[in-house]
C-alpha cells in the first residue's frame, strides 16, 4: 500500500513538472499602436468612452483560433503593449465608419504602428455655441452642419455636456438627443440646445456633438470635445 502511494505521489510531480514545462512560454513581446483615420482627412474618428468602436484581430498558427478585441480610445487611437510577435488578421468594426476589409498584419518583436484608413458615416462641422433666451429660461444653443457620407438617414443627433472631455452618448452629465429620421443635406443648419440651469457655475464643462446614421451596430459620430470658456461663452 505505501508502495502505491508513493507511485501516486511520483506520478503527481511529474503531472505537475510536465505541465510547468508546457507553459514556459515566451512572454508578450511586440507593442502595437495607431489610430482610426479618415481616409479623405486623415484625421482620426473620435469615438465614445464607452460601447465605441473596435478592433477586432485573430493571431495565426492556431487550429481553432479565437478572435480578440482591442478598444479604439476616445481620441480615436489604440494601444496594446502586450501582443507577441506573429501574423494576424484585423478588423476594425461596430464602430461609427464603413466597415472596410481585413488587413493581415504581422507584428515583429518590439514597437509596431499601423493607421487604418476608414470612411466615417458623418462628420460634424461648423460648430457654433451661443447663449439663448427662450420662455424665460436661458439656453446652450449648439449650431452645427452634418457632412453625411452615406445615402442612409440620420436617426439622431446629440449634444452632451461633462465636466470631462470623455464626454459621450453614456457618459455625461446632461444630455439632449433629438430624432431626425432623414438625410440631410451638407449645408442644412442643425440645432440642438440644453438648459443653462444644468451647469454649475464656476465650473469648467466640455461638449460634443454627435450624428447616428439609421445603420445596424453604428455608432455615433463626434466632434473632437470642445471646451467651455467662460470668458468667450458666459455660463450661470
């Protein structure tokens, strides 16, 4: 009896011995970075803080290999310092441009940069903000033009205000949403505007403004934030 167990026991620490030797692999070694890029600009998307756009990539040499994703940034760029060295297949997606096709990419030991080019479903442009009085109550009013890139109808727009420049779709403190439920035209002036009752004075606030194209998984397409100045553009 004592024979066996020391067999069991034997057998244990080869198990455990074998399956070290299994995992000592390399660590991650190669860093990748970049942007999402309009391809007729070549200025990066801005995206939301939160359910934004991503990338998704499957590193190659696997029977059965598994898709990963890697989060675009608010600014619109992307960081993984923790990938290895290898050949992979990418794609941006769910995001708030047209889909464009894979791109194989290998990654070699060490920094590497690529920049997607993509076409934005909209772009916001022509931003004005001024004071104004209605019914008494004083108003935000955002002035803006929508630069859309496909035939599809705008379902909404928005302006959303935050005490951060992350500000977004889910992360603000007040928000107006409007439906649109057309296309519109590049010099059509839109107007979206928010109580100046929901801002506490002395405080600093940054906006944005957002289109969402009537498209499956889109998402919205934003100004780069824009800070509030008290000076220019009193508040409460």
């Amino acid at each position: 009896m004592r024979a066996l167990n020391i067999l069991y026991i034997a057998a244990g620490f080869l198990l455990i011995f074998s399956s070290c030797e299994l995992l000592n692999y390399d660590g991650p070694d190669a860093q990748f970075h970049g942007a999402i890029v309009d391809e007729e600009t070549g200025d990066t998307i801005p995206q939301d803080i939160i359910d934004g756009s991503v990338i998704d990539f499957i590193e190659q040499g696997f029977k059965v290999p598994a898709t990963q994703v890697l989060i675009i940034k608010v600014d619109g760029t992307f960081r993984d310092n923790l990938m290895f060295s290898a050949d992979y297949k990418m794609l941006p997606a769910r995001g708030n441009f047209i889909t464009p096709d894979t791109v194989n990419i290998t990654l070699a030991p060490g920094d590497n940069t690529y920049d997607f080019q993509v076409r934005p479903y909209s772009r916001i442009k022509d931003v004005q903000l001024e004071i104004a009085e209605q019914g008494g109550d004083n108003y935000l009013l955002a002035k803006f033009k929508i630069d859309q890139l496909t035939d599809d109808p705008v379902k909404s727009i928005m302006l959303a205000v935050d005490k951060n420049p992350n500000v977004g779709r889910r992360f603000n403190e007040a928000f107006f949403e409007r439906p649109v439920g057309s296309v519109v035209g590049p010099e059509e002036e839109q107007l979206l505007w928010i109580l100046l009752s929901r801002f506490t004075e002395g405080d600093e606030y940054y906006i944005r403004i957002g289109a969402l194209i009537d498209i499956p998984e889109a998402k919205y397409n934003w100004n780069n934030a824009i800070k509030l100045d008290p000076n220019t553009l009193p508040l409460p």
